[in-house]
C-alpha cells in the first residue's frame, strides 16, 4: 500500500440507472508514469473526478496520496496537481502573477512563493518571460509553464489531461523530459489521452471501454499480446470489440 | 492540370508572419498531406486556397481558378471543413444537410452515393441537433455536409482533432473511399502518424514547408545512423547520452530514445560506453526513422 500512490477496488460510479464506472480495480505505484486511456465517453472523466475528490463513488474504495476517496477528499486536494490540454493558466496575468496566483492558493508562505517563483522561471528558461503576460507565450512554454504551476506545492501525484495535443514534435518531446525527470523524482503522474502514441511514453497503461477496464499493462506487453505494432492498433480492437 | 497550384504564397498578420513563400501543387485525385504543429500555418493556407482570405504574395488556384479574381466559381466547387465546428448547432443533423444541399443548388437524393457510407452511421441520430452530437459524429456530419454538393477539391482542416482513435481510423477508411469516387482532398493535421496515410505529404513548420514527398521517401531521407536505445533507468539514459561525443541529437521516442550519430559507432561500443556508467538492461538496435524523426532533424 505505500508504495502506491493510487489504489482502486471495484470503484464505481452509477447515474441512476446508468453505471458509467463499472468496478474498476488498478493500483498505480509511486513515481509512476500511468497512461488512463479510454474513448470519448468510456468512463475516463467520471473515473478521475472520484479520484481527484470531485465525484463520490457509488461503490467499491480508493485511495490516492494514501487518503480516502470518500472521506478525506480535501487532504486529496492538497496533495495532487493538475494540467488540462486547455492549460489553466491566465492569459491576461504575466508569469510571475500566475506562479503567485497559483502558489496562494495552494496556501504556501510569502518566503515559499517567491522561492517557487525564481525556481520555476530559472529552471524553465523564462527570465526574459518572467514579467510578460502568458497570452503572449509560445504553445510550447505555456504548456511548461502549466506543468510548472500544476507542481507549485510539490504534489505526490500530478494529473495530466491530453496534455501533448497540437505541439510540434521538438515541444512535445521537452514536455516528455520533465515528466521523465518530475517521475524520476518520484513524482507520480496520471496522464489521461485519447493519443495512443502518447500512450507510448507511458510505463504502463490502462484502457477503458464502457467503463470496465479491459487491458492493462506496459504499451509492450499490451501490442504483444493483441499481436499489433502500435497502441493505436490495441485500442481499435479493444474498443471495436 | 493540377487540382490545387500555390506559387510563393506570403501572408502575414501584423508582425506575425503566418505562411512565407509557400510552393506545391496538389494533383488532380490526390490524397495531400499537410502535416505541422498547431500555428504552423496550416488554417492561413486553407482559407486562402478556399478563398475567404487574400494573399500578400503570390498566387493560387484550384482546379484553373484564381483564389482572388475567380473566388465565386472555386466556392461552387470546392468542400471546406473548417478546424472548427461550423454547422448550425440548433438545427438537427438532416436540417444541416438539407440546408447545404439547397444553399448549393442541389439535393440531398442527387448525391447521396457520395455520403452514403457515412450518412448510415447518422441515420440514428437524423432528428438530433448537431450540437448535442459527439465528437466524432459531428465530424462525420461536417464531412456529409463537405460533401453534399459533389464538390471536385476537398479542404480538411483538422478533421480528426478531438476525435478518439476507433473515430479517426473510420475516418480515414472514408477519405479513401472518397479518393476512388475521383475527388481531390487536401487534408491538414498535426498528427505525424497520420502522415502514412497520405499519399503525399507536405512538412509545415513557422509558415515554411520544410519537406514535400511521399511518406515513404520522406522517412527514407534520413541519412544519418539511427538507433533506439533504453535501459534500467531512462531518465539517466538521456542524461548520459547527451554529454556523448558521439551523440547529435537524442529524445524521448515512446518507450525507447532515438539517438542519432555524428559517426559510425556501433551499437555493441554504445553498449559498451553505457554499461561502464552504470546501466543495465540495456536494449540497443538500429531504427528506421519516422516521419518525427525527420521533422525533429528539419526543424
């Protein structure tokens, strides 16, 4: 158990008569680059907002960060960070307003956010940024920027929703460095993505279909054991049926 | 005659310069490629070939139509489906339909062979409003309604953004069904693995076309010696390969690195090199390059 960072047993979520999470069971250990794959409307949204502490389950347990899904919901808040596609930045602040932005309502200190803040803009390259509102940055430093913000209180457990869509390759490979190096320092992260080929870049991947959990794996064991050479091809048959 | 001909197409918003001196032609019956990242270009272009923006240079046409002088007749006979929903979102999928056929001077009973494969799958939902459709119906339905009037040149911005990948493969079985009825289709995205599936290709990045071929000459065009490497530990792997001599470019590739070479080692001394820093489980061989691979080594 503590060497998860995510525990799910038989979790599940019913809208009336509609059960749109289906006892999903999967553990996703610390430090973890887990792939939560699935269709448009398989179960994927419902699944992370029970685990983000924004849906109560219907049945089954999970904890996240070691707290509980149905009880400790604020502790859960504390202790994960996350970035959509959509990057929740904004646009109209500069730089630095949003690292402060962020860092207050996470409740660091003074010292701690101007801390964060000089770290955050040394290691990203974005000193001549730094005082520039973030509509006027480029695709790729926005998306850093976001991974940044969403790691501004240190959380254990970092959710990342599609978030390589529409880069250019060279973009989206630096994105992949600092999720390598956030994960190499034990930094869980949750990566949901109807991209398979970002699906690659995962350790192991889950795939949801009518929201059971149909294949779970590394992307290897996954394409060798539905005999195909790309994610791509697993999931087509997964969710062809 | 080539269904689509740019020549030196400039344009710029403001400082931005958002396509510079673009140059290609699309044959008559071609499935064309325009592959790039998200503010490659790709929507200038599109709009400029499909008439609702003017070039500062150059000049284009489809099918022997001038972009400009001739902009009423290329609207007659050209599909466009924008990289945003555009279809009335109140009016149900057959009132959309319905509405495109008649603004076009025709029916939908006249072309129906055209949509057909695809109406069926929207048959279900005929009396639904678009705007309550998921992504990949809408889709399918912007696609119907591209369609609808028997257009000779197709403009896909996009198609498959947003969709998941069973939607997307649907999607490009129908472009090819398309392709036997004779039509020409231009089709952008920012998904290199879509790229196969063109049957030539065009490499947009910053408003410049850094490649235009087939995607398998594009992909034999990498010259340099290629390996995919991984090993215990993958953050380190990368570290460590990046201080190497040897080494000119190295990154993240799914679940292996690419590293490409300034020289002819091998694979057995990479091995070598890597194990007396420490790593285990080292997997090495020789990799063909994909269409990532040769856009990373254009940009």
């Amino acid at each position: 158990m503590e060497n998860n960072a995510i525990t799910a047993i038989g979790l599940t979520k019913k809208f009336g008569d509609f059960t749109a999470v289906n006892a999903i069971t999967f553990e996703v250990k610390k430090g973890e680059i887990f792939g939560f794959l699935g269709a448009n409307g398989a179960g994927k949204t419902t699944a992370i907002k029970m685990l983000i502490g924004l849906s109560r389950p219907t049945n089954g347990q999970a904890t996240v960060a070691g707290f509980d899904v149905f009880k400790q919901t604020n502790r859960i808040k504390e202790n994960i960070g996350y970035m959509s596609q959509k990057f929740s930045l904004y646009e109209d602040l500069t730089v630095k307003q949003n690292i402060n932005f962020y860092g207050g309502i996470y409740g660091l200190s003074r010292k701690k956010i101007i801390e964060k803040t000089a770290s955050i803009i040394e290691n990203l390259n974005l000193r001549s940024y730094a005082n520039k509102v973030v509509g006027d940055l480029p695709l790729g430093w926005k998306q850093r920027l976001s991974f940044a913000v969403a790691s501004v209180h240190d959380p254990k457990i970092i959710f990342l929703d599609e978030p390589t869509g529409g880069v250019d390759p060279a973009t989206r490979r630096q994105f992949w460095e600092m999720i390598y190096e956030a994960s190499n320092n034990g930094i869980t992260i949750f990566v949901t993505t109807h991209y398979m080929d970002e699906a690659e870049y995962c350790h192991r991947v889950s795939i949801m279909v009518d929201g059971k959990i149909e294949a779970l794996g590394t992307p290897r064991e996954l394409k060798e054991r539905f005999k195909v050479n790309s994610m791509d091809d697993v999931f087509i048959q997964l969710a062809r049926g | 005659m080539n269904a689509i001909e740019i020549k030196n197409i400039n344009k710029s918003f403001g400082d931005t310069q958002a396509v510079s001196d673009i140059n290609f032609s699309v044959k008559k019956g071609e499935l064309f490629g325009l592959i790039g990242p998200d503010g490659a270009g790709k929507s200038t272009l599109f709009k400029i070939l499909t008439t609702l923006l003017i070039p500062d240079e150059g000049n284009a046409t489809v099918s022997g139509f001038d972009t400009v002088k001739d902009y009423k007749r290329i609207r007659k006979i050209i599909g466009y489906m924008p990289g945003k929903f555009s279809l009335y979102q109140d009016l149900s999928v057959q009132e959309n339909l319905n509405f495109f056929a008649t603004i076009f001077g025709t029916t939908i009973e006249k072309n129906y062979h055209l949509i057909k494969d695809i109406y069926v799958q929207l048959e279900p939902f005929k009396n639904r409003r678009a705007g309550k459709l998921s992504g990949g119906m809408k889709q399918k339905l912007a696609l119907c309604c591209a369609l609808i009037h028997e257009p000779e040149v197709l403009f896909l911005d996009e198609p498959t953004t947003g969709v998941d990948a069973v939607s997307r493969a649907e999607f490009w079985e129908m472009l090819k069904r398309l392709k036997a009825h004779g039509i020409t289709i231009l089709v952008s995205t920012p998904y290199m693995d879509e790229a196969s599936l063109c049957e030539r290709i065009a490499l947009i990045q910053e408003g410049k076309i850094l490649q235009i071929d087939t995607p398998q000459n594009i992909t034999n065009s990498y010259s340099k010696p290629l390996f995919e490497i991984k090993s215990h530990d993958f953050y380190q792997l990368l570290k460590d390969l990046r201080e190497e001599p040897f080494t000119e470019r190295v990154e993240p590739f799914g679940e292996y690195l690419h590293l490409t070479t300034n020289s002819d080692i091998s694979s057995n001394s990479i091995s070598e090199i890597l194990e007396k820093k420490g790593h285990t489980q080292i997997e090495i061989n020789q990799a063909i390059a994909s269409i990532e691979d040769v856009f990373l080594d254009l940009m």
